[in-house]
C-alpha cells in the first residue's frame, strides 16, 4: 500500500485522534463460510465512522481507476484545514469465466475499497483468528502431541511443489527435506498417478502474501488472488517450481470458487 500526505498532518492527526475516540463499533455482520468468523463489509466500516469525522471535520473520498489491466483505489483522508493523507491499493484485473469485466472490477473496487478505509481509519474490521484465538482443532494439537508419522499423501503433495525443491526421480527410498521420514516411493504424486485436490486441502493451500488460508478468504478474495496468478502464468520467464506452485495454488482457489456456499 503506497502512502503519501501534505508536508504537515499536526491538525489531522489531532482531529483522527479525537474521532477514533468517538467512531462506533464495525458491525461484523458478514460471515466467512469456512472458518464461521465475522468481519464487517464496506457499509458498516463507512457507518462506524462517518458521525465523528463529520464531528471533527474529516471527510475520506475513493476514487477507481484501471489502466485495464489492474484496477487502484485511492483512500484519501482530509481535514478542513487543507492537510491530507492517501493511499493506494492495486490489484490485477483479468477475465473470470461467467462475469463481465465490469462486475469483476466492481467486486475488486469494493474489496480495496473496504481494506483501505479500515486501515486509514485504523477501524477494526475483520476477527483475530491468530495466537489469542485459536480454533478447536489447532488447541487439539498442541494439547495432545502425536508419534511423528511419515508425510500423509496430499501433505506430500504439498511439498513437491516447494521451490528450487530437489529432484528425487532417481533416488529408490527418498527422504523428506523438513521432517527426515524415508517416504515410500509409491506415496510420491506421479504423472501416471495424478492426484485429485480435495475440498478439505484447498481450504489448507496458504497465500504467499500473507500466509492465510485459503479456507479463510471470502468470495471476492478468492476472485482477486485468481485474477493475480492467472496474470503470472502469464509470464514466459517462469521457473518450472514457481509455475507449478502457481497452478496448485490455482486449482485449490477454482475448487473453493466452485464449492463456496451460496
């Protein structure tokens, strides 16, 4: 997110301060359907502030643009005494089977839109689902450790797309890098043998970005990130590890596109 502002923000900041102390609580009236947490759509992060900016003089704009090939939004924060801040937030515009340009667009515009006013606004907008509150089954493990075992199959999987990973085509009893365990050669994902990515593992897949799960991305985050790696298997100058990693990440996103509730 690129950021820029007026020479002096001393009468923003003091304004932004006092309405941050008077901005209402983000109504999280959306829920994720994988993980069931909540977070608050673009409607309610703009009802949580626009009382107490007004209050204090502050008013935001948000303006679109694309070049047609990725789209921008600009948050800009101003204050009535003329000093200002802005940021700017792009993501990839491509084609998605079954939707026009214009309502992909649409739907990127709204999700920049409503990470970039949170984050300039320093509203809080989406549940902490790390470190203080983890989930049953991540408490289950560290509660009752189990006898390391070899590699499950798509965990395997997984890991043969792991970067700059060594080629093992020609050793009998290969061993995994991070855990050690010898791994029978029958285990190993073979072109004669292809295996089928399951719901329950493409919810697992994690963004390089910012390490998420893909299980916990909403429509319109599945939408962008599948816009952004059809834009770089684009690329001729790809790596065989990196474009294999980039269609396992895009095969997990179709999947969950395809399954998500309605």
């Amino acid at each position: 997110m690129a950021t820029r502002g007026s020479e002096n923000i001393n009468e923003l900041a003091a304004a932004l301060s006092k309405a941050q102390g008077e901005f209402r609580p983000a109504k999280m009236d959306s829920i994720n359907p994988f993980l069931k947490n909540h977070y608050a759509d673009l409607g309610s992060v703009i009802e949580a502030a626009k009382v107490a900016c007004a209050k204090y003089e502050l008013a935001v704009t948000q303006p679109a643009s694309t070049d047609g090939i990725s789209v921008t939004v600009t948050t800009m924060l101003m204050h009535s005494g003329g000093q200002w801040l802005a940021c700017d937030m792009t993501l990839p515009l491509g084609d998605e089977k079954g939707r026009s340009m214009a309502q992909a667009a649409g739907s990127i515009i709204t999700y920049l839109r409503r990470y970039s006013l949170s984050a300039i606004l320093g509203i809080y907008a989406d549940e902490d689902t790390d470190g203080n509150n983890p989930d049953k089954k991540q408490t289950d493990r560290v509660q009752s450790p189990v006898r390391p075992q070899a590699p499950p199959r798509e965990t395997l999987r997984d890991k043969i797309y792991v970067e700059d990973a060594p080629d093992l085509s020609d050793i009998t009893a290969p061993q995994d890098a991070t855990t050690g365990f010898t791994v029978p050669a029958n285990l190993l994902t073979t072109e004669d043998e292809p295996t089928k990515m399951t719901l329950e593992h493409a919810k697992e897949v994690t963004s390089d970005k910012d390490g998420r799960e893909y299980g916990a991305f909403t429509m319109d985050e599945l939408r962008g990130h599948r816009i952004g790696l059809k834009e770089l298997l684009k690329k001729d100058d790809l790596t065989p590890s990196k474009r294999s990693k980039a269609e396992h990440k895009l095969e997990a996103i179709n999947l969950l596109i395809e399954n998500f509730p309605k």
